[in-house]
C-alpha cells in the first residue's frame, strides 16, 4: 500500500512539473490563483498552467483551506469575511430584509449594522430604505446581487462607519 502511494504521488508530481501546452487556456482569479481557486494550493502553487492546478486543488481539499479562507477572506480568497457573512445573511434572509429595509428598521438591519461592524444601526436602517430601490431593482433581482447591493450601500456610505467591510 505504501508503494502504491509513492508511487502514485510520484507520478502526480511528474505530471504537475512537466510542461504545459501552448495552447492551453488558464483562467485566473484576481487573487493571482488559477483553476484551482483561492486557498493553500494558490498560495504554494499560484497560477502555473497545467496539472499543477490538480495538486493545488488536492492540496485545498485536503487543508480545508478553500472553505476557510472564502468564509475568512484569507488564503487568496480576496472579499473579507465580515463581507461574506453579510452577503451570506443576506441571501439566507431575503423576505425579511426586504421587509425591515422597506421600513428603515428591524432585527435583520440590527444583524447587518453588527456584521459590518456599524456603528449607529438607526443610521444603517435610514441609508438602506433610501436605497431600497437600487437593492431591490426588480422582484426577480438574484440574492446574489441583493447581498452585493447591500454590502456596497454599507461600504460606500462612509458616515456609517461599517468598519468590517469598509477596511475589508
């Protein structure tokens, strides 16, 4: 078993350094990470073209690195996790926010404003309901780009000082 092993990682490493084809097509993340995405990989591997990715990848998978590092904005993952949560909360609560949003105020503003790291929730209710139109577009906006909208109102709103997302 333990020849098997060698053997086989042998091999991986054999294909992984060998040269990659001209031709070959690499897409890379704004983190300076290739096929295999953010986390431990990229950072010991990078963007190298070729069956390196599948060693990167591996190497991810096995650490958990990738996992952790998109929730905590380290490992090359780029968005900070105070980001993330907040894109994530929102996705996960979309009825609510929208409701609380339309009002200027509610539990999921008070979730948000302590998320982002805000300082005067009343505050963060008020700018959000004044940009309840450029959150919620359209009812069939995706929860993707609602937690985006949300999270650029919080960042771009300096007087709410949102320090979590703001120096995220």
């Amino acid at each position: 078993m333990k020849r098997f092993v060698l053997i086989a990682a042998v091999a991986i490493v054999g294909f992984a350094a060998s040269p990659a084809s001209a031709q070959q097509v690499t897409v890379q993340g704004a983190g300076g990470y290739g096929d295999a995405g953010c986390g431990l990989g990229s950072m010991l591997f990078g963007s190298q073209p070729g069956l390196i990715q599948v060693l990167a990848s591996t190497t991810n998978g096995t650490f958990y690195s990738q996992t952790f590092g998109i929730t905590s904005g380290t490992s090359n993952c780029g968005a900070s996790g105070a980001i993330v949560q907040a894109e994530d909360f929102v996705k996960g609560n979309r009825p609510a926010i929208a409701k609380d949003i339309s009002r200027g105020q509610g539990e999921t503003i008070s979730s948000l404003a302590e998320l982002g790291g805000c300082k005067n929730t009343s505050a963060v209710g008020k700018s959000l309901q004044k940009n309840y139109d450029r959150i919620f577009p359209t009812s069939t906006t995706s929860d993707q780009l609602v937690g985006e909208a949300v999270v650029d109102v919080l960042r771009s709103d300096r007087s709410l000082s949102c320090n979590k997302l703001i120096n995220g």
